[in-house]
C-alpha cells in the first residue's frame, strides 16, 4: 500500500510538472515602456493588442509588465524576460528581431530655419542632440557629432541659444504632443521629415527567443491576411499601418516638405 501511494505521488508531481513546463513553454513574459493608446497599464493598447493577437494563432498566451524603455531592454538581455517592446533595428547584439513590424516611428529633425537640410552631406559632421538612451547615429550614414540630453526642453534651449547645437533628433509622436503646450512654439525652428524606422519585437538570443521570434512572425503573417491589423489601427485612429518600409531608412525631406516648427 506504502509503495502505491509513493509512486501515486510520484506520477502526480511528474503530471504537475509537465504541465507546468508545458505552460511555462507556450507563455511568454514581454516587458515595454508605457505608451499612450499603445502599451496601457492594464496591458490593452494598439502594440499589445497586435502582439497578443499574433502569438495567439499560435496558442502562446502572453504577459505583460511596464518599466521604462532602457529597463525593459535590461530584463530581456539578463534573461528576465522573453522580449521587449519596441526595438528599432539590431538595437542590441544581445538579441533577435521580429520580421515584421508593429509600427514605423517617424523620425523629425528640429533645426534653426537658416540650416540647409536637403540631403545627407547637409548632416555631415554636424552636432546633433537626442534624448539619451537613443542610438539614431545607427542609422545614419555619414559621420555626426552627438550630443544626448536629459529632455527636450533642453534641446531647444540649447538650438535657440546658438550654443554648438545644429539639430535635435525626436520621434514624431514625442515631439509633438509636448511642442504644443511648449514656450518654443514661437521660435524661430523648422521641422524636417528625417527618416522612418520600423517599431520591431527585440527577443533574447536563445532557442526559445528565436521560437518566440518566429511565432510572432507567424501569426502577425495571418493577421495581415485577415486585415485584422489595419482593423485594429482604425479601432485605435492610429492611422494607416505601413506594411512595407522604404528602401532607403534615410529619407530626408524636399525643401517643400519641411514646415516651421509652429
């Protein structure tokens, strides 16, 4: 009786054991910063929506914690969670990137009016500031001086004062809903369409990343298919979804296309 009752709970720890690693297997924990309409609290939003949808068709249940960007980008590469939310290109070495891409950020320059912008030589050794933690010389493919700051008040400050300062490099979306409510909506700055970089999933660079990487793939495929993506991007007014990127990542705008910074 003794022996059937030890192998009793030997087969029931073995079955909650598999089934632990079975989920353990078809779950994955992706970390990202808190983006409005995007990545909420309560893990609703427009990317979390998309990626939930997309490892779904694979029956791999997501879940969500919010830290700031850098500290996402951490957890992932100290093997604290699967992926992280969004990656431009080849962001880290440490890491995998998903094929597909669940949004482009638009990338603006901010310059003085009297700075001529109308093709790549006119950024060549020249002193640009971005917020820290962005690497936008990655995708630049002449020489720059760079100049990180702690926020965009900063740069413009230090644009209008003349002190060395030739551009500030922003995403569209930071940029604009802060230059509203800003003293600078005056001054005397132009805004240049610099270039367009795809928002991707980063994964850590496993076996099970590149698994992850790959269902993400997937399943975000079919749900291109089902025009299930540019439902979403109505759902969320976020406009029109880009499937294709651009040839060429640097994609400086025509003298008509640049438009004063108020």
């Amino acid at each position: 009786m003794t022996h059937l009752l030890r192998a009793t709970v030997f087969l029931v720890m073995m079955s909650m054991l598999t089934v632990q690693a079975e989920t353990q297997r078809n779950t994955i924990h992706i970390v990202s910063d808190l983006w409005p309409g995007a990545t909420l609290e309560d893990g609703s939003g427009l990317y979390w929506e998309l990626v939930k949808q997309a490892f779904a068709l694979e029956d791999i249940n997501v879940t969500t914690s919010h830290m700031p960007y850098a500290r996402s980008v951490e957890q992932v590469v100290h093997g604290n969670a699967d992926a992280w939310l969004a990656s431009y290109p080849d962001e880290v070495q440490a890491a995998v990137y998903s094929k597909h891409h669940i949004d482009v950020d638009e990338i603006l320059a901010i310059s003085d009016c009297d700075m001529p912008l109308h093709s790549q030589d006119d950024l060549r050794n020249r002193t640009l500031a971005w917020l820290r933690g962005y690497r936008f010389d990655r995708y630049l493919n002449v020489p720059v001086d760079i100049h990180e700051v702690d926020s965009q008040e900063h740069a413009l400050k230090m644009l209008l004062s003349g002190h060395g300062l030739n551009a500030y490099l922003t995403p569209a979306t930071l940029y604009e809903p802060s230059i509203q409510k800003s003293a600078f909506i005056d001054a005397e700055l132009k805004v240049t369409p610099l270039m367009q970089l795809p928002l991707l999933i980063g994964f850590r660079n496993t076996q099970r990343g590149i698994r992850m990487r790959d269902a993400f793939d997937r399943g975000f495929a079919q749900l291109l298919q089902q025009g299930e993506v540019a439902r979403l991007y109505q759902r969320y007014n976020w406009g029109l979804y880009q499937p294709q990127m651009p040839d060429d990542s640097l994609r400086l705008a025509k003298p008509s296309d640049t438009h004063p910074a108020h």
